[in-house]
C-alpha cells in the first residue's frame, strides 16, 4: 500500500496507507506526541483531519484514479464525475474551482503526488511519503531543522498537555471561563511564552488547530470572552473588550509555567479583541496574529459611515443566545425580516426574543461615550505592539484591517506586516468568488509559515529574518500576481484624480444629467458645470449583491443590471489605452444637494470590461447628516450644497486596456444598510421620504474620486 503523510502547519499530524480500495490511518496523539494504532479509516478520523484543514481526506482518495486518468492528457480543465472542476497551473499542477477550501493537485510522472489545502492562516498538506520536499514543507526547514526520524518532520514536536479549564477574574468580577494547554516534556518548572486566544464562538470550537503553537512550546490559553458559553456577565460585542483582555495578560503573566510574553491570534471578532487588548499599552502583549479584525463602530461597523449595518443581521441573530446558534444564519425570508420597523421589533418578531444587544446599539443614535468605548484604535495607548496583519480585498472588515494600517504606518520598520489577498472575509480559501477568477496563485501555502516566524522571533528571539522582509505583501488584480512594498499604500504610488464631468455625447453640459452616466477626466479645468440627479425612494432602494445567510458582505458582483437603475448615477472613464494600476484605498469627494433633511450616499468603483461587465472593486457609505462628524449630526436644507467625504475600502486592480473604471453613487444598498428614511429619524423609521439628490460637478463645486496608482492613466 501507498504510504501517503498528512501534515498542517509542518506538523506531521497522520500516516495514511491506501491501496486495494482500502484506506487505513495512524493519528498523532497529541498527548502523547506518539503515534496511535493503525486502523481502517473511518468516519472520526475524517473529523479529525477536517477539523484542521477544512477538507474531507477520504473523498480525495475515492477520486484519486480518477484526478490522474482525467488529467493524463494534460487537458486545460477536467470536471469529475461529482462535479469537481479543476484548471491546469503550469506544467504539472491543478487547482480546485469555484470551490471554497479547494484541493490543489500536484503531479509526477502522470500520478498525484501532494494535495495542498491552504487557509486563513493554516495550510495542510497531503503528500507521498519521501516528496515532502517538493512541496511547501521544505520552507518549514527554514526555521526548524529536520529532525532525525524515519519521517519528514521539521522541529520537535512536545505533547499537549490540557490543564483544564480556569476562570479568569475581570476587574469587576465576572469569571471568563479559560482553557490552558502546556507543552508537555520539558524541564521541571519550565516557563514558557503563551498565545492567547479570545473568542465569542466558543472556547472548543476548533480546538485543535491551536495545538500547533503548544507543539511548537508555547503554552496556549483559549477563552471565551464576556457573556459567551461558560463566561459570566452581559454579552455587548466589543464593550469590554480592552479592560477584559488586559486583565486576561495580566492573569496569564502570573501564571507559575509563564515567562511573561505574550501573543495573541485569530480573526475577525477574535482580530478586533487582540487590538483592543493592545490598545491599553499592556507590556505583556509582544505580538499579534491580526487576521481579518473588526474595526471602529462607525467606520466597520455596526454603523459605518453612521448608518446601521442590516448585513450583519445573520450574525446577530446567530450571537443572539448564549452560545453560537450558525443555523439562526440560513433564512428564506431576509427581505421581509429587513423591513420590519421599528428596528427593536425585529428579533422578537424574527426570532422570537428579543436581543439586548441590538436593542443598546439602538439607544444609542449618534457617536457618544458609548461607542467611543469599543473605538480601539482612537483609544491606542503605548507603543507598537508588532503586528501582523492579514487581510483581503473582499472582507466585509476590511475598514478594521484600514484602521490597523493607518494606526501602525507610523512605527519602526519591522514591528508591522501585512499581506493583502484577493480574498473575502473566510480569508486564503477562494480561487473564485461570486463567479470572479482571482487568478491562479491568488491563494498562499505560507501563512502559516508567516504566523510562526513573527511568534518565533518577537517572543521567542529566534534570528529567522521575518522582520526584515517587506512591510507589506499584495495581490494586484488584472495583473494577479503578489507584490512587495515597504509602506501601505506602496511608496512608489501617487496620488491621482479623477473628476465628475457630465455625459460622454455633451448633451447634459450646463444641465442636469437626469440619465446619469457621466464621465470620469483628469482634467479639473475642463469639467462642464451642471449637477446629475436621481430621486431615491427608501420603499424600492438600489440592492446591494449578497446572499445574506452567506454572511460575506463584500463579494466582488457583478453589478451591470444594477447600474441600470434610474436612481443611480454613473461615472467612467474612457477606455485605459496602457494598465492603469490602483493600489489602497479610494476617497470620493462629493458636492450634493437634497430635498430631504438626510440620505445616505454610498458610492462604489467598479471595473468595466470591453463587453460592458461591470464587477464591484470597493465600495464606501456615508449618512449625509454625518458629514462633519458622527457626533453632532447636521440635517440640510433643500437649497443647501453640502460637502461629502466618503472612504471607500481597499483594493489592488489593474484596469486593463479597453477597461473602463466607474464610480456609481446612489442613496441605497439593501442587504447592507437598513434604508435611509431621508427623514430626521434616518434607518428606524415607519414614515418614508423619498429624496431628490444631485450630485455637483464643474469648477467652484469640483466632485472627484481620488486614489494612489502606480502611474497616470493614458485614454484611448
């Protein structure tokens, strides 16, 4: 029989035996580090590898004959008969498509030698015994020399040792209920660094993935944080946040087997936790393993851009009991779950009862003292905490991960990081999203690569040179393929413009554009005067792409029918003649008019191929009344001209020749925020206006997009 070995993060995890329609295994027991009995393959041990690499082990040997007889002619793409598609990538590799947590197929002589599974911050690897080498272990060498046994194994690899679970005393006396793994055959009284982690899903859930860092000999505490599972007190996302997270480093210091050096990992809610922990200056915190982390309320959300975030609904009903309930997700009647008002019915009316939480976000209109709490990065305190932060273009957090870059772009070379992916909010999982190709190597096999160096060197002193590697890595669309820099945005971009003109036959010129497809020039000078109007109406608003119990919010649609829409306007660009490379952010600054007290804009930028498809980059959304702080909201006047400064999310695009790039402005995007009312009462509101809104554009009332790009576009 075939001997194949099943790693993740570098760690030989089982042994697998397969031939003769037969598959058996052998298991690592992690509290033992030694190896369990050799046995037929069955349904736990499918859980088991599942449960670290998110991929079902015994369905990629029920089509193994198959992957090699499909792919022996060396075809572009071949689909299997359960439908798996699969494209060619060089001479001797295919990827899995439109497949979230793809296996990717490595070739020798005809036979598949490696699978490779890449993750958020993980990567699993199934590979013939004695090819280990041909495959991304070999990098692991670089930071663990191989150790001397009849199996590939870099670094040695200690026994977990659960010491139970243990409840951490916050300052106001609530008890978080803390889970603590030991790396097992060490000196008596070994101190050892620790990796915290602090989740509201469930201190178990996962449990696994995180023996990597206790094998590596660091202990590991895992906690849930306030309200959640087995943790007293009351459940309001991101309140406590700082104090409790600094009370758990402090706790975990005390402890007799800790040598004082902390870091702490996840994504996400589990991303925000770590920088609101920081944000107190805590000297025991010495790393972070930022992945995908939620920001400000105002600026991610609950409420960015002061509007209410309906998006984030199947997660609020999914948190809405004392343990995660994932299927509250997954409903057919979104639509009119969304237009129940006043917003503090909705949860009794949907689920039955009410969620407290909702109903304090609701008491709470405007920025106060209260979401100036949860505020991590206003409220940073102390020094650089070094950081690596992970990130894609697609995440419905990617404002959280904006603020992070901002808020470290000022410290030393060396103490930040961050890798910049075609990705949504699940992170290094997706060739495809939504029906866009990313690009063949749009997924990375060495995050997990990353995340130990960073551990290894800031708590550990390892010399393995991760400090000195560029300060940010990412992925530029259109030209998919990685680059590097050493600031974020990248140095070497500059700033360009791009101003509102009216339509492309001139007939709208002085006047206002009521079909709203306009121009995007250069050229400030030479923008004819005139404003584009639209009349929304918060009964029928412009929708915003996603499939709500999926839960990603950020996807990159295709947004051509939409744009269709009479209330919305529409700006592009003539044709590029050369590459037009767009790397960060964008902000859109508007000259606007309304008939109504308020309305929200959003705006988003998209990229036009030569047939006229239209896929969504970035997007940015901003309450009117909101427009010179969310503190003191500012109702306008029907004769008024006010200015808007809106931020959009991040992105890395190449606009290629023949592409155009737009912007679209509307005041609607359901399935992301609840409507604007255009009343003073804004989202929760039974009575609806509808709002005649112009955009100005031409000298004196100048709107623009602005944004960093590798060079000056040239037009066709």
């Amino acid at each position: 029989m075939e001997q194949w070995n099943f790693y993740f993060a570098g760690i030989l995890y089982g042994k697998l035996y397969f031939g003769e329609n037969r598959l058996e295994v052998r298991c690592l027991d992690e509290a033992t580090a030694l190896w369990g009995t050799r046995h037929p393959y069955g349904e736990e041990d499918d859980r088991y590898f599942a449960e670290l690499c998110s991929r079902d082990i015994s369905g990629f040997f029920g089509n193994l004959r198959e992957y090699e007889t499909k792919a022996a002619r060396r075809p572009a793409d071949f689909m299997t008969e359960n439908g798996e598609e699969y494209t060619a990538r060089g001479e001797n590799e295919y990827f899995q498509r439109r497949k979230k947590f793809p296996r990717d197929l490595f070739f020798a002589d005809g036979k598949v030698y490696a699978v490779i599974m890449s993750g958020r911050d993980s990567c699993g690897v199934l590979v013939k015994r004695g090819m280990e080498n041909r495959t991304p272990l070999a990098s692991w060498e670089e930071i663990y020399p191989l150790r001397e046994t009849e199996e590939y194994e870099p670094g040695e690899v200690r026994p977990v040792k659960e010491m139970g679970t243990f409840f951490v005393v916050t300052r106001d006396g609530e008890k978080l209920a803390s889970d603590v793994y030991l790396p097992g055959g060490g000196p008596e009284g070994e101190r050892v660094p620790a990796v915290l982690v602090r989740t509201p899903y469930g201190r178990k859930k996962g449990v696994r993935s995180y023996f990597r860092y206790v094998q590596r000999g660091y202990g590991v505490v895992i906690q849930d944080t306030r309200g959640r599972e087995d943790s007293t007190g009351e459940w309001l996302p991101e309140y406590f946040e700082a104090e409790d997270g600094d009370d758990t480093l402090n706790w975990i210091a005390g402890q007799a087997w800790s040598d004082g050096s902390v870091a702490m990992t996840g994504g996400s809610y589990l991303g925000y936790v770590q920088w609101a922990a920081a944000s107190g200056g805590n000297p025991h915190l010495k790393a972070m393993l930022s992945g995908v982390c939620a920001g400000s309320a105002f600026g991610d959300f609950p409420r960015r851009g002061g509007c209410f975030n309906s998006g984030i609904m199947a997660w609020a009903f999914a948190m809405s009991e004392q343990r995660m309930r994932g299927d509250l997700m997954v409903r057919e009647d979104w639509d009119q779950v969304l237009d129940i008002r006043p917003l503090k019915e909705l949860p009794q009316k949907a689920l039955g009862h009410p969620v407290d939480f909702l109903s304090k976000w609701l008491d709470h209109e405007h920025m106060d003292d209260f979401w100036r709490k949860t505020d991590w990065k206003a409220n940073y305190k102390g020094g650089p905490v070094p950081a690596l932060i992970m990130s894609g273009w697609f995440d419905d957090n990617g404002m959280g991960t904006t603020e992070a870059l901002e808020l470290v772009k000022s410290w030393p070379k060396g103490t930040w990081k961050t890798v910049l992916g075609p990705w949504k909010h699940s992170g290094n999982a997706d060739y495809d999203i939504h029906g866009q190709f990313m690009g063949e190597d749009a997924l990375r096999y060495d995050m997990d690569l990353l995340c130990m160096k960073w551990l290894e060197h800031f708590l550990k002193g390892a010399e393995n040179g991760i400090e000195k590697t560029p300060a940010a890595e990412y992925y530029t669309l259109g030209e998919n393929r990685w680059k590097t820099a050493e600031a974020w945005p990248p140095e070497h971009c500059r700033t360009v413009r791009l101003f509102l003109d009216g339509e492309e036959n001139g007939a709208a010129a002085g006047k206002g554009n009521r079909c709203g497809r306009g121009l995007l020039v250069p050229e400030e000078q030479s923008c004819r005067e005139g404003a584009d109007g639209y009349v929304y109406d918060p009964e029928h608003p412009a929708v915003h792409l996603v499939d709500m119990s999926e839960n990603e919010l950020s996807v990159p649609e295709d947004y051509t029918e939409e744009e269709k829409r009479t209330d919305l306007l529409s700006y592009s660009t003539l044709p590029f003649k050369e590459p037009f490379v767009v790397t960060g952010d964008a902000e859109v600054r508007l000259f606007l008019s309304c008939d109504c007290p308020d309305t929200d804009v959003i705006v988003r930028i998209t990229d036009v191929d030569e047939n006229g498809r239209s896929v969504k980059l970035a997007d940015g959304v901003l309450g009117a009344k909101y427009r010179n702080g969310f503190d003191h909201p500012e109702y306008m006047e029907p004769d008024g001209v006010y200015e808007l400064s809106i931020l959009t999310t991040k992105f890395s695009n190449a606009f290629l020749p023949g592409h155009r790039l737009r912007l679209t402005v509307t005041s609607g995007a359901k399935n992301f925020i609840f409507p604007n009312s255009n009343t003073e009462q804004g989202f929760d509101s039974r009575t609806k206006r509808k709002a005649a809104v112009l955009v100005r554009r031409g000298m004196g009332h100048s709107s623009y997009v602005e944004f960093k790009a590798e060079s000056a576009p040239v037009f066709n």
